[in-house]
DNA sequence: AACACCGTTGTGCAT
DNA sequence: GATGCACAACGGTGT
C-alpha cells in the first residue's frame, strides 16, 4: 500500500528548509494531509496575549496559500482539537500509515510528543521525527557537551566543533500530494477550557471549539482573532513565511551589515527601522528556518573573508546570535521543566526575590501563582509591567513591548536588570511571565535563559555590572526621541528632564503639558497629561539590590539545594536582608500543595498552569495603588534593611 | 594548587 | 568624543 500520510505542522510553518516536510514527501505518498491540531495548551493555558496569536495566525495563513500553489486541492487543514486526543482518531478515519513532524523540545512538547507517539505506535502509524528548529539536534547538542546542559558559549563551541557545520538546507519542494477525502466519522472531543490564562485579552467567550473540527465555515480554515474573542492586535509585525524570506533577502543584500554585525553596537532605542533585523519571531515559529540563515549568512561571511573585507566574529556577529539560540535550546533539552524556574533547577542560583513562585512539592513545578511577601513590590510589579514606573526609559521599553510586541535585545536587558537584581529585586519569574505573554517573538528557551542570565542566576554572574534606567538610555538616544514615541505625554519635555522629568521645575513641566507627579495611576488632570514620579530612588534600591545578592551568592544555594527544596533555605538568609526572609509560608519553596480546582487531571500531565495570585490579573488597565501598605511577612522595613547594610 | 585571564552588550569620572 | 581606569569582585577555564 502507498503510504497515507499526515504532515503535521507545529513550530515549522514553513515549505523551505524543512528535513521534516521533505521526509514526508520522501515516503512518495499516495496521499499528505498537512494539518494543524488546534492545541488547548496554546489556548488556555500558555500566556498569549493578541499580537503573537496574530502573529501566528500570520504564518499559518501564509503556509496554507504556499501549500495551494502547489496543489490546489491542497492547504493547512486546521483542525479544532489537540493532538493527543484527535490523531488516534484520524489515523483510523484517513486510513493514516505514517505521522511526520519537526522535533520539539520544549518541556511540554516534549510531553505532547511523547504521547502521541505512543498512541501512533498502538495504531501500528510510523512516526518520523526530524529535527529542523535548531542548528544542531539539541539533544546531540547536549551528548556533544558531555550530556550536560550547555551553559555557556565555549561549551556550545567545543560541542559544535565535534558535531561539524548545521545540515545544509533542504530543497523547498516544488509539488505535493493531493490530501484524501476529510471524512470525520467521529465526535470531536472538546478540551477543558479553565483555568483560561489569557481571559484578559479576550471581549469575547473564546470560541474555537465550539463551531467543531472543520470550524464554523466547514473548510479547516485558520481561526481568526474574533474567533477567539480577542480584540484586535496592535502590532504592526506580520508574519509568515514569505515576509520572512524578504526580510532575509534584503539582510543578505546588505553585505556589510550582515558581515560586520555586532550585537551590542546596535542601538536599543532606534525605532523605525529598528536596529536589529527582527527575524525573531520568524524562527519562532519556524516561517524562517534558522539553519538557512545560517548558511546565507555564512555564504556572505566567507566571500567577505576572501575579498579580506572587515568581518566580525562570535559572540558578537550574526552567527553569535544564532548560536545563543542553540545554547538556550541546549539548556532546555536537557533540564525540562526545571529550566523554566528556580525550583528544582540544578543551574539556576537561588535569590531570595519578592514575588516568588509558588511550588507544588509534589510535581516539583512551579504552579503558576505567585507569593505577594510584600504588597508593595506587587505594586512595583504592576508598574514595571504596565510603564507607569516613572522612568521613562524603562516605561517607553514596557510600552513598545505591549503595543508592538518586540523590543530590542538590550532593552530587555535593561527592563530585565531593573525588576530583578538591579531595581525591585523581584522573581526573574515574574519578568519571564509578563515578556511570554507581550513578545511575538517569544522563544520559552531563549526567554527563560535571557531572564537567568540578567538575573544573574545562570549563564551570568557579574551583579555590580548593572544597567541604570537613566545613563544607559542616554548613551544611545540623548534627545529621548524614543522616550518621546512610547511615552507621548513627555513629548514635549525638554532634552535636559527627558529622562528624569520629576527634576523639571514646575514652569518647565506646564510648558511640556505635562505634570510629574502621583504614582501612575492618574493619566490627566484639567486637560493636562500626567506622568509618574520614579517609583523609588534609583541609587538606594541598586544598592540593596547589590547587597542582597552578594549575600546569596554568599549563601550559594541553587534550585535544587536541599534547604531549597524542603524550604529551609530562610534560616540561611538574615531576617533583616531583602528579600521573604521570615514567615512559616511563602517564597519558593513555599510548600504550596496545589491541586486542580475540581480534581481533574490535564490530558497533557502538570503544565504548569494559568493561575495566578496577583491583585491586577487585567492587561490594559493601570496599576491600583495602595498606600500605607505594610510588609506581611518580613519583620524590617526597606530603608532600615539599607541602613543597616550600608555600615 | 594557585593564579591569571576571560566573559556578547555597566557606570562615572579622568585624561 | 574617545579612551582608560576604578568601582568591588562573579564563575569557568586554562596554565
């Protein structure tokens, strides 16, 4: 018999470049389904706020049209139900002898995979794996790096060097099989739709499901937006793969940007074009593949090498970057779910932050709810998540994200540096929450291992280099015309206040239309903007910071460390630091025992799921004050902790 | 074993 | 404006 084949697309929405798709077409199949299954996780309970699902939305359209020119009969099948419990079914209905897909190693696709192919198996279905999202297979990676997770660039370099140069690209192919018949002789098995983490993006019942497998049109057309009742997305990114592959063909082009790339010789405050290239979020979701670009880039390095034109050199280059990618994605492969938090993390140092984690000691997971140990630092939170911090630079930053969904790599940094070891002294893992829910571009590896390494708690250990919300701005853009395009109501502010607009004298204030004061709650009065105060003294907080880290590092526990686990690590941290120091509960080894609301268990088992403990759950709505709070569970205040420190 | 050197992207001041 | 240094000092790697 020909073999039947389902060609099921994830993160690889692309035709160019894909071991995967190409395999498929390999076999000389009778007939290849390309399909879509309709995941809950993405759904519910991962953070994904309206551009990134629009984003996605993008790319998935745009396969579809690549799949009919080449067949017409042909396009991406959406079909409205997860994997685990839909496949099973149609091997059965389509007759299915073969499923092929890209390798993913994220913790939970991973888990996904794994069960399916064990349902593959029980159906007598070959599966086929490529890898294709990385330069090299993560998990070769890793065995390459004495099957230890790649911490570092000099370890991917070793490791790299035994596996040789990433597979060279795969021809794009240039006909596909008709699909079969789409016979759906079964019942759709809808998923459980609470907790529903992105609730807040959402004017309308989320609605995906309800119309059934085909969708309401019949036709395994991509879902919209309005489906999924959210509001409209406010990025101006597009996605896809044809927008990709021009993107890069204009990077290319440019044989001396793509050649002489340095990374941190890219301003974070230009806008408009932006400084860095932006296929991010193209590689996200496999519209670009990564080891293509590569090649091209290199094709562009080496001529320039011959000719003995200027090149430059990893970390910094073009090439760099890629490999930090492959660095993170190595990390991942290897730890699993205990990548993504402190808890049970073998690399990740253990900081005594605010708001940290909440942890199931059972599963050892992360629960996905936070301890607020002090409610003023979930009022920091609030107003470094929403700009209304009261520095510019650091608010124009959590705007764009919010609005556009991308922000330069050193901008993350310095938004990154300021709400953990450099500022509020706050869980890298509410940072990472709010940049997976914002980003287009978001990458659960690159993210998890980008907040480490700000934090200083993997990957990067120099705290005294800390980013100032003030001097570091200023380096790249001393008019503030960023400031200015985020954060209009500081327009008109002059040169010398764009970045500390609370020492502006009044006078200058009413003639920017624009008044300094309160704490970001109120945007106007009498007709007249208004615009925060800092929330605290830069310089004070910094030193704290300073301080509570060099004790940690002291102390020098990790996630996995036993007091860390049994939740002992506070008899080892002074009362009077920074930081939950004191009580019977809270921090993260809280000790939480967290079960399902209503007992059920997830198809897929302990993702770590949407709840969440924090007062301000709405996403456009600004931060709600509360003055005169007090420190719950931590015997000193913040000023005496400094003072005592200080001597 | 002890030590030097390096590490994608700090700041603030002196020269 | 460009460059160099102190600041106070991290872990990993290599000699």
């Amino acid at each position: 018999m020909a073999p039947r084949v389902i060609y099921w697309f994830r993160t690889d929405l692309r035709l160019h470049d894909s071991p995967a798709l190409n395999a498929a077409l390999d076999l000389k199949p009778e007939v290849l389904y390309p399909i879509w299954c309709w995941d809950s996780h993405y759904v519910y309970r991962a953070r994904v706020g309206v551009n990134r699902w629009q984003f996605l939305l993008d790319c998935q359209q745009d396969v579809s049209k690549s799949i009919s020119k080449l067949n017409k009969k042909s396009k991406l099948f959406v079909l409205r139900e997860p994997a685990v419990t839909l496949l099973p079914k149609l091997f059965k209905a389509w007759n299915i002898s073969h499923l092929v897909f890209e390798k993913d190693t994220d913790a939970y696709a991973r888990e996904r995979d794994a069960q399916v192919m064990e349902l593959a198996r029980k159906a007598g279905v070959e599966v086929i794996v490529k890898a294709g999202r990385t330069l090299w297979d993560s998990d070769e990676l890793v065995k390459a790096n004495d099957g230890k997770p790649t911490m570092s660039m000099s370890q991917v370099q070793k490791a790299a060097e035994k596996l040789g140069e990433p597979d060279k690209p795969v021809d794009t192919p240039k006909t596909l099989p008709d699909p079969g018949d789409m016979k759906l002789d079964f019942d759709q098995t809808q998923p459980k739709s609470a907790p529903d983490i992105n609730e807040k993006h959402r004017d309308e019942k989320e609605g995906t499901y309800s119309a059934g497998i085909a969708g309401p049109n019949g036709d395994f057309s991509v879902p919209t937006l309005e489906e999924l009742g959210m509001k409209p997305a406010t990025t101006q990114h597009r996605g896809g793969e044809s927008i990709a592959l021009k993107m890069l063909d204009d990077i290319i082009a440019n044989e001396e940007y793509t050649g002489t790339f340095e990374k941190p010789k890219t301003s974070p405050a230009a806008f408009e074009p932006q400084a860095t290239c932006l296929t991010s979020p193209y590689l996200h979701f496999g519209a670009l593949s990564v080891r293509y670009f590569y090649h091209k880039v290199q094709d562009v390095v080496e001529k320039r090498r011959r000719a003995k034109k200027a090149v430059s050199e990893v970390p910094v280059s073009l090439k760099g970057q890629l490999l930090f990618r492959d660095m993170y994605f190595g990390a991942q492969a290897k730890l699993g779910w205990s990548f993504g938090q402190t808890y049970n993390n073998s690399h990740c140092r253990f900081i005594p932050w605010h708001l940290p984690s909440k942890v199931d000691v059972n599963k050892k997971l992360i629960t996905g709810e936070y301890e607020v140990d002090d409610e003023e630092k979930d009022i920091w939170f609030q107003r470094w998540a929403h700009g209304k911090t009261g520095f510019p630079w650091i608010d124009a930053i959590m705007r764009q994200l919010r609005q556009e969904g991308w922000i330069h790599h050193l901008a993350r940094h310095s938004v990154a540096c300021f709400l953990t070891r450099g500022g509020c002294y706050i869980s890298w893992e509410r940072g990472a929450e709010v940049f997976e829910e914002l980003l287009i571009d978001h990458e659960a590896a690159c993210n998890i291992g980008n907040w480490q390494w700000l934090s200083c708690t993997a990957f990067f250990s120099q705290f005294y280099r800390c980013y100032s919300p003030v001097a570091f701005g200023k380096k790249w853009d001393d008019n503030g015309d960023f400031i200015r395009k985020f954060v209009p109501e500081l327009k008109d502010m002059p040169k010398k206040y764009i970045y500390e607009p609370h020492k502006a004298p009044i006078a200058d204030q009413k003639k920017a239309g624009v008044l300094i004061k309160g704490d970001g709650e109120e945007t106007e009065r009498d007709g007249v903007a208004v615009y925060p105060k800092p929330m605290f003294d830069f310089n004070t907080q910094r030193e704290i910071c300073m301080q509570g880290m060099k004790s940690a590092y002291a102390v020098g526990f990790y996630g996995n460390s036993k007091a860390v686990m049994d939740g002992t690590w506070k008899k080892a941290f002074d009362d009077s630091g920074e930081g939950p120091t004191s009580g019977e509960q809270g921090g993260p080894a809280g000790l939480d025992s967290f079960e399902d609301a209503d007992g059920t268990e997830e198809l897929i088992t302990s993702p770590p799921t949407a709840k969440r403990a924090g007062r301000n759950e709405g996403s456009t709505g600004s931060p709600k004050s509360t003055r005169g709070h007090k420190r719950e569970h931590s015997q000193s205040t913040l000023e005496g902790s400094f003072k005592k420190k200080a001597r």
